[in-house]
C-alpha cells in the first residue's frame, strides 16, 4: 500500500516535463517503501522488551523487504 500510495502522490507533485510516468513513480515508490526497523530494535533492546517481540518486528520487516523487491522486479519487467 505505501508503495503505490507514494506513486500517486508522486504522480501529482512533480511536473509533467519531470515525470516519467506512473510506472517510474511506482518503481520509486518500491524503493522507499521497504522499511528499516533498526532504530526500533534498538529501542525495545534498551527498554527490555522480550526477545519473542524483537523477533516478530525483525520478521515483519523481512516481508516488508521482500514485498517491496518483488513489486520492484514486477514493475521493472513489466
């Protein structure tokens, strides 16, 4: 959803002459929306979360990342 929710808004801020259309938005969009969970596994390890919930924020991210590559390949390819 972020990626193609970043897309549109892309769509509709930069100038015709600069866009180089919806899938180029698209591919941009893949790019940042993987996410980065680093800042808060730091957080949880120094407020002494269990290890079980670091897990699951670690995994959720790796699907996040995934998703996002594979949406990236998909709009590249196609």
């Amino acid at each position: 959803m972020g990626a193609f929710v970043t897309a549109a808004i892309l769509e509709n801020i930069v100038p015709e002459k600069l866009s180089s259309g919806f899938t180029g938005s698209l591919v941009f969009g893949s790019i940042v929306s993987a996410t980065d969970p680093v800042a808060v596994v730091a957080l949880l390890k120094e407020l002494g979360a269990s290890k079980k919930l670091s897990t699951l924020i670690e995994g959720e991210s790796l699907l996040n990342d995934g998703t996002a590559t594979v949406l990236f390949t998909v709009v590249l390819v196609n």
